[in-house]
C-alpha cells in the first residue's frame, strides 16, 4: 500500500483534493479544477503532479479522457459500505453537498463502482422514490432510455430522473404527473439507480 508521507506537501494537498471530490460527488476533478483550485497557471503543471501520484501507486488517470482519475486505494480510511456523497434533488437540481457519512448493507460493501445520495424532493414519488430515500448509483457514463439516472447537467446542477435521448436534446422526465420535464442540450451522466432505500 502506498505511503502518503512518500509525497511532497504539494502532491498531498492535491491528493487529498481528488480523493474529496471522489468521495464528495462520485467522479474526479478535471485537469482544469485541480489548476484552479490550486493557482497552477499550467495545465502541463498539473500533469507533472499527476504523473507523480501515478508513478506513486496513488491513483490511475486514462488519457484524453476528461474527470478520469481514480483513485487505486484509500490508505487513510477504506470504505466498508457505500459512500453517502451528499444530496440530488428529486424536484429542481441543487448543487450536491458533501457529507462524512456511510451506508452499510451487504451486499453493496466495499462496492466502489456505486455510491449513495440522499434525495430531495418529490419529483420521483411515482417511482416510489420519496423525499428523504437514499438512492444507490452505480458509476456509468452512458443510460438507455427510461432508466432512471442521477445527472450533473451544463449548469453543474445534479439531479435525479429519467432518461430520454431526443434529436437534438435530452428530456430529463420526472415520475410526478404534477411536474414537467427538463430539457437540456448535454447532460454529465454519474450513474444510473440500481437501489432504493428507506428509513423509517
């Protein structure tokens, strides 16, 4: 297992900058973000502490592909149920919040291809998805039409509906007949729902 003390302060900063956007939305931070987060004027800056952490163990990244970077382990806590990374609003997209909490259930531990939101709203209550469930997403960039999915759109909204691909658009459908659908030019798919739990 890699040693984080074998990093430079830099290289630990940044790090610790991708594993909390891992945890903290589901997916990595782009070149750009890391550059701005961290007043690095370069991207080929940011590149050279990436290829750092690389040749350290730390984290994978495929190139030419935008929000790649995964992380190969977690040497400072390692997960034993599925993330809660925050909140998706199941009524207008709000901004996902990030949380410290986890979800243990069997079947889904240690499942790092998903992660948990808590939902907010009512859009999905015909698909008898309530306001206060916690939805269980699986990682995957692409959907079929009418699966439900949890989408972070152009404006940086998240949010959680069903999928429909139309010529020219998407047509994010909610499950609420006194709702009316959202359309949007290009959508950053997250996931698509694979559970629903609730506490009552």
């Amino acid at each position: 297992m890699a040693d984080l003390n074998a990093l430079t302060p830099r290289q630990k900063e940044i790090y610790e900058f991708i594993r909390d956007k891992i945890q903290g939305r589901g997916y990595g931070p782009t070149v750009r973000e890391i550059g701005q987060q961290f007043d690095i004027k370069s991207p080929n800056g940011v590149m050279c502490h990436l290829a750092a952490l690389q040749k350290k163990g730390l984290i994978h990244r495929e190139k030419k592909i935008s929000r790649s970077i995964q992380l190969l382990h977690d040497p400072v806590s390692a997960p034993r149920g599925v993330k809660l990374v925050g909140r998706i609003a199941a009524g207008q997209p709000l901004e996902a919040v990030e949380t410290e909490e986890e979800l243990e259930f069997g079947e889904w531990e240690n499942a790092d291809d998903k992660f948990a939101l808590r939902v907010t709203g009512d859009s999905m209550i015909e698909a008898h998805i309530a306001d206060g469930d916690f939805v269980i997403i699986k990682k995957q960039t692409a959907a079929r039409d009418g699966q439900i999915v949890a989408i972070r759109d152009e404006d940086g909204a998240a949010t959680l509906k069903k999928f429909f691909k139309e010529k020219n658009r998407v047509r994010l459908e909610p499950a609420n007949k006194t709702m009316k659908p959202i359309f949007r030019d290009k959508v950053n798919i997250l996931g698509v729902l694979v559970g629903v739990v609730r506490k009552y």
